[in-house]
C-alpha cells in the first residue's frame, strides 16, 4: 500500500507532483510489484533502470499521470510499471505477429529524444538499431514498424525483418493492410450552415489516429474545400480541412489545442496532401490572420529545442567535448499570442551548436557590437561556417566567425553594444 498512501498524500495538494517524486512513486510500485528486481533512478535521464533487464524513461508516463483525473492516477502508475517490468516476447515467427503488425507515425523528436536519452545512458553502445525509423512529411513525423500486443507496443527494428526473412517494404504493407481493416468509417463532420464546408474529426481513439496518414484516400474521400490539410493533434485525434476554408482551419486549431490536454500530443503542425505526398502547411502564408498556427509551430519547436539542449549538454560532456548548446530564444508578447522575433546567439570566439532558429545575432564581444541575420541568408552565404549536424530538430556547429566581407555579403551591419563594466 505504501504507493498508493503516498500517491493520495500527494494528490491532497493542488499542485503538480516534481518528477523525483514522481520517480519515487515509481520505484515503490515496482519494488512491490517485483521485490528482487532492484531499481536504480537516474534523475539526469529521468529514467529507470532495473537490475534484472531494462530501462524505463518516464517522460511519457510522468505526463499522462499528472494530466489523468486523480481517481485514476494509481491506475495509470500501475499499468506503466507493470509493462516496464515485463519479458519482451520473443517474436520469432512472422507468421505469428502478422495479424498484429502496424505503422506507428509518431513525432520525429520523440524518437529523436530517445536516441539521446539511450546516448547518454550507454555512450560505448551502438543505439542506431533501437531507433530505426524512416522520416515521413519533410522529415516531422518519423516512420516505424510497431507489433501491437494486447497491452502494449513493441517497435520493431530493421534487424527484426532481416530474422523473420521480409524486407521491410513487405512489412510495412502488410501494416498498413492491418491498419486499412481498423479504418471503416469513424467521421465525425461540424458543418458551416454558411458555407455547408465541414471540418471532420476521427473517433477511432486507438493511438494510431497520424498513421492513417499512411493511407490518404481514407482521407481524399472526405469533402473539402481545396487541398486536404490534416492536424493530428494527439495520438488519438485526427482533424481533417480544406485549405481554402479559413474559418474551418480557424476552428480547427481551437479544438486541437484542448484536445492535447487529455490525451498524448503529437503536433499542432498541420501536413497537406500534396502531388508530392504529405508535406507540412502553414496556413498564415496563405491567411494572414491565422498567427495561432505560426505561435503553435514556433511554440513547439521551442520546447523541442529546450529538451534537446538539456540533454545533449550532457552528452557532450560525457564525451568530454566543449561545446556551447545555444537556445532557441523567442521574443514576443507576454501572453504568447505573437511572437515577433526567433533567434539564437553566435559569439565570436564561442564554439556552438545553432539551433535553426528565424535569425542569428552575431555577437562580436572583441568589439562589443552585434547584428542580426535571417539563418536562411547565413546558409546560402556563409554554408562553410555552418556544419550541419546529426541531430533533430536541425543545430548546426560553428566554423569561425564571419569576416567583415561576409558580414556585408549577407546585408549584415553591426551595431555598437555598451562595454561590461
């Protein structure tokens, strides 16, 4: 009962619990569920590891555990720790997962965090196996192969198709085949009296909502007004308008953003079917008046940008390598309904890895002036200073610093900034 009695302790105040003690709410239920599978908390990962096998990241649970009403909080600890301590089956025999074989599309950071978490947690270990995934949509959600048991998810890696003697383009169509079978119906339309447009939202509710995307004319068949756009704010919601109708792209970011509330976020970054495929939209090019989804997208990106520096600052110092992580810095309006400017700071003298921020402000500290450049124009200008990097979302390591000519090449002029004193 110890889990339990601590968990209603801390549910008697309103406030939302800190992961360390989240983490020991964690290591109570497991030491009770499994007494000799001692855990060890590494607070640096937020993560579990357990003595007879396996790791647990607590992100997503300590998540949907702080958002569940609390009469279901226990439950959910519960069934998290339960599938942490759990044998993974041996999936030998394709013949035998087949019929549970389906695509999971799933955010491209959250897979890409991942990879830093396990990085940091076994720098000597080859991890590229553990992420094979394939970039799907300019590259914002990443592709994977999942086995879909009775109560949890198994990703599946290349190497798994290699054993079980498929390629993985066959696996992949017998999943999409699967998923096509769940995908019978389930629209929900809101009509525009007005205009008789309608907006449609799915009910499947079976976490695999974005990766329908896999199978665009479940979509293409819904009536719209120009391009199908599609918002798939959680795992467990899809959102389908046309990209003529402002009013309905309008309404569509109302609803997402509570939606993300209640259930696991993937993104309020809209994608539209295109010739070339799904690719990602921006509705405010075309609608001015729609700032919401450039505050949603830049939004997003910040706190990707946050997570990814927190951890790879540790992973370079693991490695032992000095390097200045430089943040995605956002200027705007204190309620975050505008934002007016997205930059990140070179310094001379300073090696840094740039997020792909808006712009750069080029501090000179030698001669205590700065300027700004939009990070496009620095690319195109100055590409040899900017090594592009193994890392999602895109940060860049500095080569130098531009020389005066470069400065002027990229429409560049400093201003003078006052002294320290």
């Amino acid at each position: 009962m110890i889990a339990f009695v601590t968990h209603v302790f801390v549910g008697l105040f309103n406030r939302k619990i800190s992961q360390d003690d989240f983490a020991k709410l964690f290591l109570q239920e497991a030491e009770q569920r499994d007494p000799s599978n001692e855990t060890t908390y590494k607070p640096e990962s937020f993560s579990v590891q357990f003595a007879k096998g396996g790791q647990s990241f607590l992100h997503n649970v300590y998540e949907e555990y702080t958002s569940a009403k609390k009469r279901d909080r226990h439950h959910v600890l519960e069934r998290y720790v339960r599938l942490a301590m759990m044998v993974p089956d041996a999936h030998d025999d394709f013949a035998e997962v087949f019929d549970k074989l389906l695509p999971a599309l799933r955010p491209r950071f959250y897979l890409e965090h991942l990879k830093l978490q396990l990085e940091l947690q076994n720098p000597d270990e080859d991890i590229s196996d553990v992420t094979d995934t394939r970039n799907f949509a300019d590259g914002h959600f990443a592709l994977s192969l999942a086995i879909d048991a009775e109560d949890h998810i198994a990703q599946v890696a290349d190497s798994q198709c290699e054993e079980w003697g498929v390629s993985y383009g066959s696996a992949l169509e017998v999943a999409k085949g699967n998923l096509r079978e769940r995908s019978d119906g389930a629209w929900a339309a809101v009509e525009f009296e007005e205009t008789g447009d309608c907006i449609y939202i799915s009910s499947w509710n079976d976490c695999y909502e974005p990766s329908r995307l896999l199978i665009p004319d479940i979509i293409t068949a819904l009536e719209v007004r120009g391009s199908h756009v599609v918002l798939c704010p959680t795992r467990s919601h899809m959102i389908v308008i046309g990209s003529e109708h402002k009013e309905g792209l309008e309404m569509a970011m109302a609803l997402a953003e509570p939606m993300q509330e209640k259930d696991r976020a993937v993104s309020l970054v809209p994608v539209i079917l295109s010739e070339e495929g799904w690719q990602t939209y921006h509705p405010e090019d075309d609608f001015p008046e729609l700032k919401s989804y450039r505050v949603a997208r830049i939004m997003e990106r910040a706190e990707e940008y946050a997570a990814q520096k927190k951890l790879l600052e540790q992973v370079l110092e693991v490695r032992g390598v000095d390097k200045f992580v430089a943040s995605f810095t956002l200027y705007g309006s204190e309620d975050q309904s505008e934002i007016s400017m997205v930059v990140a700071t070179w310094t001379r003298n300073v090696e840094t890895y740039l997020p792909e921020s808006e712009s750069i402000a080029l501090l000179d500290t030698d001669e205590h002036r700065v300027c700004t450049v939009p990070f496009a124009k620095a690319l195109e200008v100055i590409p040899h200073r900017l090594k592009q990097l193994d890392y999602y979302p895109p940060r860049y390591e500095t080569i130098g610093f531009p020389t005066e000519e470069e400065v002027v090449a990229m429409g560049c002029e400093y201003e003078p900034i006052g002294e320290p004193s």
